[in-house]
C-alpha cells in the first residue's frame, strides 16, 4: 500500500462486516482503513484527525442517526464521498436525499465495490487510481 492511498473511515457497521469491508478495500483496493466507528461524535473526531477521502456509513432509515451524520458530513466536510450501505434497495433514494454520494445494497459483489469506490474518488478528484492491474 502506498503512503499516498487514499483513506477510507467505516462508519456504523457491524463489526464483522466492517472487517470484511476493510479485507475487501485492503486486497483489491489501494485503501488505507483510518478505522472503524460508531456514533456521530466518534466519526467528527476522526474525520477532523485524519482527513480521509473516503466514509462507508451503513445507512439505517429507521435510525435518524444515520440521516443526521450524513447532512452534518454535507455541512462541515464537503469534499469527502460518502458511499451508504443500504439494507434494503428501496433506500436508496433516501439515502441519497440524505448526503450520500453512492450507494451499495447488502451482498454487493467485488466488482460493484471497485467500480463504486473508483467513482467516489473521481468525484472527490482525487489522482489515486486504486486498484490492482486486472481488478
């Protein structure tokens, strides 16, 4: 992994998935995981510490905390894509409505992960082009 990855911050995830996220960005992406967390004010601090480019937040429509944090990410941190994890697809647009950026439903697959985090960080503007030859 290079110094000059680009970072990706975990935010509200189960822990075990969040584990097989970082796997996942760690073997087929050129990502840096800051960490994994849970709460808004948790997440502020380390967005504040560590500056990352990317944040995964499982989107949870029956929580406003989910919600909350993505219009309070829209407000004070403008230039980092938020990619919401949905449980259900028909979310979606909720999700979006919210502050997310790009979205994943639940059981997506390796490819639909690359070719999200790709978008996300072309839409930040980022130089990285993370990713392995072939992936």
């Amino acid at each position: 992994m290079s110094p000059n990855s680009p970072k990706a911050l975990i935010v509200n995830f189960p822990e075990r998935l969040g584990e097989s996220l970082k796997s996942l960005l760690a073997s087929h992406l050129d990502i840096q995981e800051v960490a994994q967390v849970n709460g808004i004010q948790s997440t502020l601090r380390m967005l504040e510490d560590y500056s990352p480019e990317l944040i995964f937040l499982e989107f949870n429509s029956i929580s406003q905390e989910s919600a909350d944090l993505l219009l309070l990410l829209r407000q004070r941190f403008p230039t980092i894509s938020c990619i919401a994890l949905l449980l259900d697809p028909s979310k979606k647009t909720s999700a979006m409505e919210a502050g997310a950026h790009f979205t994943l439903v639940r059981g997506f697959g390796v490819p639909e992960l690359i070719h999200t985090v790709k978008q996300a960080l072309e839409v930040r503007g980022c130089d990285q082009n993370p990713g392995h030859p072939g992936s």
